[in-house]
C-alpha cells in the first residue's frame, strides 16, 4: 500500500521533478514512513534522492531543490507504507540497480509473497526485503531478455505470488509501467504523445491536471521511450482487484477499474443500514475513511448525518502509521464534538476494524462524553485473515475479529452496545465487480492451491 509516481517527456525538462513530486503529495494517504524520486537524464544518467517522513518532510525541504533545476527525460517517485522488513527496517524507494551502462530505478506498490523463494531460486544473497528482491529479479531477468526489462517483467509474472503495480525508469532511457496479472493494485496515467504522467491513483492526476487519463489494465505493460508508447501483456490470470482498495485505502474522487470509489462506499453503507438496522438518533462517521459509508448509512436508515468527531490530520491514517506509534496516535488523533454526542444514541460508522485499537478508545470516549448508546456499524466485513498482496497485516493474531470472533466478544472489548459488519455479498454488490480479492474477509486467496497457511509459510521463510 505505497504510492508511486512516474513522468516522462519527449523533450528534456526541468518540470519532471516538480510534477512527480506533486503527484506525490496527491498520493500522500497511502504512505507515509518515507519518500523518494529518482531522475534520468538523456544520457542515461540516474540521480536517487530519498528520506524519512512525508513527502514534504522527505523531499521538498531542500533536497530536491537542486535536482528541480535539470533538464532530465523523466522521474519516478515513491511513498512508503512497509509491507515486509518492517518499519524501522524499511528501505526507501526507488531502487537503483545495475552498474556500467544498464542500469535502472524501480518503485513498486504491493508485496511479493514469495520473494525468499524468488531470493534463492536466483542466489540473490543479504537481508532485502520484497522490493529489492523484486529488483534484483528484474534486472537479472533484464540482463538475460539483452537488458529488455518488459521481457522481464514478463517472465517474473511467471513465477511470482503477490500483488504489484511498479514504475521502472531505466537508463536507455524509458518509462515503463506495469500491473501484475491479478490486477491487486491501481495504476493509471495519461499520455498526449508528447509526454506521460502516472499515478497510484487517477485523484492524483486529476488533482495535478492530467484530467485525460487511463487506468493500465491487469498484467499490462506499458514503455514509453520518448518516442512512442509500447503497450504489451504479462500472463493472464483471474482478475482480482483489491476489495480493501474501495473500501479504505483509495480516495474518494479515485476511480479504480472503472468503479467510483465514493459511490461504491455511499452504496455499501446503504446496504449495511438496510441489513444492519438499529434505533438511534444520529450517524456519526469516523473522519475521514467512515465518511461514505456513513452518508449512505443515513440515506438508507433516515437517520441524521451529524459530525462527532474532528480528526487531528497532522497526525496520519492510523492504520498505515507503524505499530509503535498506533496507540499513542488512537488516543490523540480525535476531538469530539460534545453538543452533538451528548444524551444521543449514535451509530458510528467507519469502513473497517483492523486491531481494533482506534475504535475502542473512539467508541469509550463518545460514552464520556454522554452518548447514551454506542452502535458500530463497518461498511466492511470482519478483517479475518493476513493480506500477501500489500496490505501490512502479516499475521493473523493481529486481527480483532480473528481473535475475537463473536460479535458480542467484539462489542464488549470495543466497549460499544452493538457492532455489525457487512456481508461480502454486499461488498460485491456495491462495487459491481465479481472476481474482487476478498482474501482478508474469505480467506480464500486468488493464487490457484495456495492457503493462508502456505502464504504464511512462503512469506515467512
Ligand atoms: S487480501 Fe484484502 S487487502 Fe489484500 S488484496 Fe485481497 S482484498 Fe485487498
């Protein structure tokens, strides 16, 4: 769950770093540990910078400012949530690799469950976490396919479990962008024959005004040499976008395999208030990922929309924060609204409940300060199992509802009278797609013969 970002001219340019960079800050939701641009100039040379914290703290406090000046062919940017190595382990992106005259930077959003496999099946050796595995993979199988990284590509979708969407900038020079077969993670650009831009998410390029954009498709591979855009494809396989994508991790003026992220959250609130209905007198959501489902919560049940809740926004997404910092950050991360709480039965609503920890202390505080009942109602199912496909829930004992699996066990640890979750089938429902991922709700995982004990294993070993 990073964000990356990519750009490239037909013409040298000083404004590929500022426009990455911006669409960067767009992308700022789904990651926060660290940031990263890499440049390459007509020559092929590759410049790396990177750093800790947001992209403002990382890269716009000065040390981009010189790189801003270049005239270069394109930049790839990176922002950070840890999937594997952990987070004071984790590595900044882009990667560079190669040496001599074949070299590139790689900036990828997903895991790779099985990259310790990856790591001995081609004698990469150290500590690397999935990313430089997936690096390390590709430039070997680059060198291999006579320094052809979309061969590469193609060869690695062969034999790799997991999700990834990566930006590759190599020293030929090229932009290449790709979706891994399943299609977990988003990834759109726009292109006007002249240049390309490409984001995590199309908000991000709306916002940067790259209004005309495409979402790339499952396992497509796109290269733009300055020239012309090359489109190709890696295996086929069972389209499997992310379900989580729509219920949390996504903007809301995103949109993702066609499918408006708000309108697929308002619908999944109303089909939760319509299945999960309970006497109240207001819906509170929880800012800012609870807002949708909560407007489609009231629309279904005509119970008021009221905000409760004012969110600290200096603070970060609690979920993507490291677990060092998430109980420290529950605690300060919201205000309360007391005239709008005081004496009411409030249905708060949010999309998701993964450890629990924000909502407990949410739901304890709106109790002192004078909600007569607490109702949780969460536009998703309950979170049961580990996500391998970029989703930092690497272990089953972390999640509330596989810990606690009855409803009424959740409700007293949450200290809230009633929780209910939505259906799969209203998921379904609400984002008009089948063949969703849903593995952390079903347990079933998209990869043919692979359990969650096998992914465990793999992942771990
Ligand atoms: S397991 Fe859950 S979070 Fe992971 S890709 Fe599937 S739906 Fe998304």
């Amino acid at each position: 769950m990073c964000g990356i970002a990519g750009y490239a001219s037909s013409k040298p340019t000083s404004l590929a770093t500022s426009i990455v960079l911006s669409i960067l800050i767009e992308l700022q939701h789904r990651g926060q540990e660290s940031a990263g641009l890499a440049t390459v100039s007509l020559d092929g040379y590759i410049e790396v910078r990177s750093g800790r914290g947001t992209v403002i703290e990382a890269l716009l406090n000065g040390l981009t400012v010189d790189m801003s000046h270049r005239d270069v062919f394109g930049a790839i940017a990176h922002t950070r949530y840890s999937t594997s190595g952990g987070y004071m382990d984790s590595v900044p992106q882009p990667i560079v690799i190669g040496n001599g005259d074949y070299r590139f930077a790689l900036a990828v959003n997903g895991t790779i469950a099985n990259y310790k496999m990856l790591a001995k099946t081609f004698g990469i050796e150290g500590n690397y976490n999935d990313a430089q595995v997936l690096a390390n993979v590709l430039y070997r199988l680059a060198l291999e396919h006579n320094r052809d990284v979309i061969e590469a590509l193609k060869s690695f979708s062969e034999t790799a479990v997991g999700g990834y969407s990566v930006v590759i900038l190599t020293s030929e020079p090229r932009l290449v962008i790709a979706r891994d077969p399943y299609g977990f993670r988003p990834l759109a650009y726009s292109y006007n024959d002249e240049e390309i831009a490409v984001a995590s998410e199309t908000a991000a390029l709306d916002v940067v005004g790259y209004n005309n954009w495409a979402e790339v498709g499952a396992g497509e591979i796109i290269s733009f040499d300055g020239k012309s855009l090359e489109r190709t494809h890696s295996i086929t396989a069972t389209f499997s976008p992310c379900a989580f994508e729509y219920v949390y991790i996504s903007r809301l003026d995103s949109v993702f395999n066609n499918v408006n992220i708000y309108t697929a959250r308002v619908q999944m609130g109303y089909e939760l208030s319509k299945m999960m209905p309970v006497e109240a007198d207001i819906v509170v959501p929880v800012p800012d990922s609870g807002r949708g489902a909560a407007i489609g919560y009231s629309r279904g049940s005509g119970i008021p929309l009221e905000e409760g809740l004012v969110i600290n926004r200096y603070l970060g997404r609690g979920f993507i924060l490291p677990p060092g910092l998430r109980d420290v950050v529950a605690k300060l991360k919201y205000g309360f609204i007391k005239t709008a709480i005081q004496g009411k039965k409030v249905i708060l609503v949010d999309d998701s409940i993964v450890r629990g920890t924000t909502m407990a202390a949410i739901a304890s505080r709106l109790r002192k300060y004078g909600a007569k009942e607490v109702h949780i109602r969460i536009s998703s199912p309950p979170f049961r199992y580990p996500c391998f496909m970029g989703i930092d829930v690497a272990s089953r004992s972390e999640l509330l509802a596989w810990r606690k699996m009855d409803l009424v066990d959740i409700a007293s640890y949450l200290n809230a009278d009633t929780v209910a979750y939505n259906t799969v089938e209203n998921i379904v429902k609400s984002i008009g797609i089948n063949t969703l991922c849903l593995a952390c709700f079903t347990g079933t995982y998209p990869f043919k013969g692979l359990g969650v004990e096998d992914l465990e294993e793999m992942f771990s070993r």
